[in-house]
C-alpha cells in the first residue's frame, strides 16, 4: 500500500515534530524530527507523550 504524500521525492517522511501529514501517521526516532537527539532510542521516551497527547487531541 503507498501513502501518497506521506515521503518527499528522496523518500524521507514528511512531518512536523513527527505528526505526519495524513491523518494517523506519526514517526518517532527519526533523526532531527523536533530535537537534535530525536534519533536516538533515548528520545523516544521524551517523543511518545507529546505524539500520544496529539493522538488523543491534549496538544
């Protein structure tokens, strides 16, 4: 199944802060997503709150 224009044309996900731009689709633990350590597995525990508070609409 492909998600159009859910990656740009070098195939990397396109978002803000990990929100993506279809409704639903979120990326977590992407280099750079909203700090500069979002790529490390570390940052996810700071990343999910804020994605699950946008999920349920807290944000």
């Amino acid at each position: 199944m492909r998600l159009s224009d859910a990656l740009d044309a070098a195939g990397q996900p396109v978002h803000t802060d990990g929100v993506g731009v279809l409704p639903g689709l979120y990326f977590a633990g992407l280099d750079f997503a909203s700090t500069r350590k979002s790529g490390i597995i570390l940052a996810i525990a700071e990343e999910a709150p804020r994605l699950v508070g946008h999920i349920l609409g807290h944000s």
